[in-house]
C-alpha cells in the first residue's frame, strides 16, 4: 500500500524545538558525546550498484547500522546517548556546576559523577535493540536500568540487555503493553523513563533519543559528493524516519530529498495515521516477523517530524521484508554483503516495492537518476532466528575502510 503525505502541515517548517533537536549544532552534540566513547566508529555506507541497475536506479547507499557502538543496532545511538546526558544534568544540579562529558574520565569529577548515577534508575520498554542502548548508557555512567519486555521478545535479546547488568521485567502482551507498564512502575518508584516513543507531556526525553540517531544521517552526508534524491527509512513507533527526515530538511533545505517511511502491513502505525490525518492506534493482529518494528501506535513527536517532512508512507509485507534479508545476505552482481535482520532491510524492501509498481514509481520521481538512501537498521541481533529466515548463520563481515570514498566536499559542513 501507497499514500502520499496529504496532511495540511506537510511543507511546512518543523516545530521550533523539533528544529532545535535534530538540526546540524544537535547532531554536532551527539558527535561530541561520541568522541568520547572509545567504541565509537562511523558506520558503513555501502553502494549496490548490481541492485540500482536491476531496479533502473542511479544508485543506493545503504547506511549499514549493524556495526553501531557494539550493539548491531542504530538504537544504540538513541538511548545510551539520553542516558548520559540526564545523568550529566543531575550531576550539575547536585554539584552546583555545569558538567560536561569530556569529564566522566576526569580523576576527581569522574567518581562524583559516578556517585550521582548509582542514585538513578532509568527504565524502559523495548522489543530489544532500544532496551540495550539504554542499558548500556547506565553500565558506562554506574546508574541502574530495569527494562520491561513483552512476551514475543527472545531470550537472546533477552541475554544481550542483561549482559550490562540490566534487570529484566517481564510483560504479559504486546510492545504496547510493556510501555504502559513501565511508565506506570517508573512513576510509583520514582525512576526516570527512557523511552523512544513520547505521549502527550512527556516529550522532551524521547527528542533526546531522537537527536541521537541525528548521527546517522550526518555521516551520510559527509561521505556522499551529492545528496540523495529519495530516502526509504522504516518505521515502528517512527524515531529514526522523523529523526533522518527532519535533519536531512533542516540542513539542506530545498534540496532535501523525497522521503517515504514504510511500514510493516501488520503494525502500521504511521501509514495509518497518516490516511487519518491524525496519530491513531492500529488493532494487535497477527505478529509480524519485523519484530522490532512491531509497534501500534506512533510517537507523538515522531508524527510531528513526519507530517510536516515525509513525503510518502507505505507498507511493506513479510515476504518482502525476508526477501530481502537473503538478497542482501546472498549478493549479485559485485553488490557487497550484508548482514540485515528481520527489520534491519525493510527501507530496501520498500524501494524495491515502489520500483516495481509503475503508478508509485512515477509518483515518487524514481529513474535513472535517481540516488537513493537506505539504512539497515540493524544486523543479526538475534542470530538463531536470522538462520531460520536466511538458512545460514550470519556471517563476520568486516566493516569497510572510508579513505577512498572520502569526497572532496563535506555537504554536512
């Protein structure tokens, strides 16, 4: 399914503090927490020039997230990234001084820091990949994180979150369900909620979630010596699609390129919201295999961003969304390999969707001129149901160096 962005605010400028979240000094601030991490690298950015040709396509660039930070996810970007950042503005208030990041290191700043966070939990619900972001963010400040998972997440996601010393609740039901549960225990206990979807009165804390995945499309444009002209990002409760759409709108302006958000069919959230004109929540049917997209109502922030910025909404199905993980995981064509998971392709899926149908081609302006990005937006983070959908186990695939596609000119500059 196919529908153009009709909403009354579509074209319109972005909220004044949507603006300030996701512009180019935002994104610049995500990257100077980064520096600091020694387990930050920039991601790849791959091209398909075998899928671009067999799809009558200038080119597509994929953004390969699943070698972000050590977690195989872009939410890694989001939550740890939010984390940190509470914990230095608790530590300025309780220290009477602004903190700042590049202190945590610091011999006499670092332990008092440390000492703030272990008087903090931060809690959250997640499908998995959100979840250890944010208990990442807790291990490396010392605070403490309970995460609240529903019934459908596996117990390898499970291990990946508790690994940093997590503590794991477990929720009866959906994804939907274990948000509501979490923010209910939270407010009894007097936790801090790190959540990636907002709900009226709690926005600010999810804008920093979203700024985080600024990144994202920051490196793109570094490393590309033109922009794209077409942006396929999926979407659950559609963080990373406003997060790349709205910095992509802000920083090139008039030049910014068609941007559709897909959906998987059977948790379209933002596809139907935007046929309603307003956010809605769609029934729980039957799950779907994009698991970490299984989300039935979007983020209120997030629809802000995308009614105003997204150009397109469309849905993918199941078989396109395993499709192409084995096109991906089985190149043709001198196309590199890479490793998607369930949700990780679906972007690609959509482009590949749209392409095929001339009424939706034509609409979008896709041919050969066309220059596309995509993100995999994360790899094999459950790798025995990977080897189900793909018939292998993900292989180890070395990221790629950038010195020789460095361009001349930075557009992000």
């Amino acid at each position: 399914m196919f529908l153009a962005n009709r909403h009354p605010d579509h074209g319109k400028p972005l909220d004044p503090a949507d603006a300030q979240t996701l512009g180019a000094a935002a994104a610049a601030e995500v990257g100077r927490f980064l520096a600091h991490r020694p387990d930050h690298a920039e991601t790849p950015l791959h091209n398909l020039p075998g899928l671009a040709a067999e799809l009558g396509i200038g080119a597509i660039h994929v953004k390969d997230e699943g070698y972000r930070l050590g977690l195989g996810s872009f939410k890694a970007l989001g939550g740890a990234y939010a984390v940190v950042r509470l914990v230095l503005e608790e530590a300025s208030r309780q220290l009477g001084r602004n903190v700042d990041v590049g202190e945590l290191g610091d011999a006499a700043v670092g332990p008092a820091v440390r000492a703030v966070a272990a008087g903090m939990t931060f809690a959250c619900a997640t499908d998995g990949n959100h979840g250890r972001s944010v208990a990442q963010g807790a291990s490396l400040v010392g605070a403490r994180a309970v995460i609240f998972v529903h019934s459908r997440v596996s117990a390898r996601r499970l291990a990946a979150i508790a690994r940093f010393g997590a503590e794991i609740v477990r929720v009866d039901g959906t994804y939907d369900d274990s948000v509501v549960e979490a923010a209910a225990v939270a407010a009894a206990q007097g936790w801090t909620v790190v959540s990636d979807t907002a709900w009226p009165g709690y926005e600010r804390i999810p804008g920093l979630v979203m700024q985080g995945y600024t990144t994202i499309a920051h490196e793109v444009l570094a490393r590309l010596a033109a922009p794209p002209t077409h942006v396929f990002v999926q979407a659950g409760v559609g963080g990373i699609a406003a997060a790349i759409a709205g910095h992509l709108a802000l920083v090139l302006g008039d030049r910014r390129p068609v941007f559709i958000v897909v959906d998987p069919a059977r948790a379209a959230c933002l596809y139907e919201s935007a046929r309603a004109g307003r956010p809605v929540k769609v029934a729980h049917g039957e799950p779907t295999v994009m698991a970490m997209l299984e989300c039935h109502e979007p983020s209120l922030v997030a629809w802000r961003v995308l009614s105003r910025v997204a150009d397109a909404f469309m849905t993918v199905d199941e078989a396109d969304a395993i499709a192409v993980m084995n096109r991906l995981a089985r190149p043709v064509a001198g196309d590199p390999a890479i490793v998607a998971g369930e949700s990780g392709g679906v972007g690609l899926a959509g482009l590949i969707c749209a392409a095929a149908l001339p009424d939706v081609r034509a609409r979008l302006g896709l041919d050969a001129a066309s220059r596309v990005l995509v993100v995999n937006t994360e790899g094999a983070t459950d790798p025995e149901r990977y080897r189900e959908l793909v018939g292998r186990a993900p292989p180890d695939i070395a990221p790629p160096q950038f010195a020789a596609t460095q361009p001349t000119e930075s557009l992000a500059s």
